[in-house]
C-alpha cells in the first residue's frame, strides 16, 4: 500500500473523528449549529444540522464578520455609543 495513500487515511479518519467529536458536543448545547473548516489545500467545508437553519446562520456570520470589518477601520472618536442599548452605533 502507498505510503501517501495510508497516511490519507489516517488524516481523513482523524478528520472525521474530530468533527464527529464537535457534532456531538455543539449538540449537547444549541439546538441549531453550522461549522466551517478550511483544509491545508484551501478547499472549504460545511456542515450544519439543519440546512435551511445553516444558511441562515452562516449569513448572519458573514454579516457579522462585514460589520467588524467595517468598525475596525474607525477611529473611537467617530462612533457614537447608546448605553441603553446592546448595539454600538458609527455615525
């Protein structure tokens, strides 16, 4: 057997054995999750445990992700905070 290939299928059942781990533990806590992992090549995947809830989740993710980027590129000064509420705002 090809040494690349054994050390494939050693990597990939870790793989699996890792996100299964995650599965379970996610599960044990929230009703609704999705994961997002990206491999040494580059390539991506995802997994959720409701799909129509994973896409939701993962929008909100990269609405999330988009805001930070944004504020990260203000100064303190510019932003405008509401204690009353849980939302800082940049004007």
């Amino acid at each position: 057997m090809n040494h690349n290939f054994e050390q494939n299928l050693i990597l990939v059942k870790a793989t699996e054995d890792a996100l299964e781990q995650a599965r379970g533990i996610l599960g044990e806590f929230f009703p609704n999750f999705a994961v997002v992992v990206q491999y040494e090549d580059g390539s991506v995947w995802h997994e959720s445990n409701n799909a129509l809830v994973g896409k939701a989740l993962l929008a909100e993710a990269l609405e999330l992700i988009q805001e930070e980027k944004e504020f990260e590129g203000r100064e303190l000064e510019d932003c405008e905070i509401d204690w009353g509420d849980d939302d800082d705002e940049c004007v």
